[in-house]
C-alpha cells in the first residue's frame, strides 16, 4: 500500500478501515523517511501476514501497535527489520500464539533499547530464538 514510500514523513491512519485486508505485507516497506506513523484504530483483526511491514523504516522513533490484534496472524518475519531509529517497542498486546515465522523480526533495530513482550511470547515457530538477533 505505501510500498516504498521513501518521500513520506507522517501518516495518520487512525480511522483507516484494514477490516478486510489480510495481508499487510511490505505495507510500509522501504519508507525511510517516514518519523511518524498514527494508527490508534487500525483494525488488523482479519491479518495473517505481517512480514516486512515496517521492514526499512530508518527514521521511526516509535511506534504505538497497542490497538493491533495479531490473534490470526502467521508471519512476522522481518517486521521491523531496519527500523535503526526504533528506541522502544511495547509488543505486550500481541497474541502470537498462529505466528509460525518471527525471523528477523528485529534484525539491524541498532538503537533499540526496549522490548516489553510481556507476557511471554507463544509461537508454532521453530526458530524464533532468531527474532532477537541483532542484539547479541
């Protein structure tokens, strides 16, 4: 949808309508200028793929996914991959429990101080010892 929106600095969706979408793939992929992004509203009820959504997003400082309901989603991997302005993240309204792939989710988050992943992250994924990567 905003696919390589590498021009765009702000974006208010905060009465988008995403009832229907189940794939929010690459949905701000490559949007390197984007600081800030309002989606109080945002439904992502009917979600099952959230890989690479913010994937590139250089120059977000934070991010408020508290409205997000992740209770159908399977793909995580690389989220937030290249989000190296991202200082905190609070991830505690999460339901993680379809997820079967967090790879990379944060991979190169390099200013990344805080994750609450409270309460404790349940997936079907082998390999999601590899979502904090890039912290080691």
């Amino acid at each position: 949808m905003f696919y390589k929106c590498i021009s765009l600095k702000s974006i208010d969706l905060s009465s988008f309508n995403a009832t229907n979408d189940n794939n929010m793939s690459n949905m701000f992929n490559g949007c390197y200028s984007l600081e800030s992004i309002y989606l109080s509203s945002f439904n992502t009820s009917n979600a099952n793929n959230m890989s690479f959504m913010f994937n590139g997003c250089s120059s977000l400082k934070s991010i408020d996914l508290s409205s997000f309901n992740t209770t159908k989603v399977n793909y995580m991997n690389s989220m937030f991959s290249g989000c190296s302005s991202l200082k905190s993240i609070d991830l505690s309204s999460f339901n993680t429990t379809n997820v079967n792939n967090m790879s990379d989710m944060f991979l190169n988050c390099s200013s990344l101080k805080s994750i609450d992943i409270s309460p404790y992250i349940e997936t079907n994924d082998n390999n999601k010892d590899d979502i904090f990567i890039f912290m080691c």
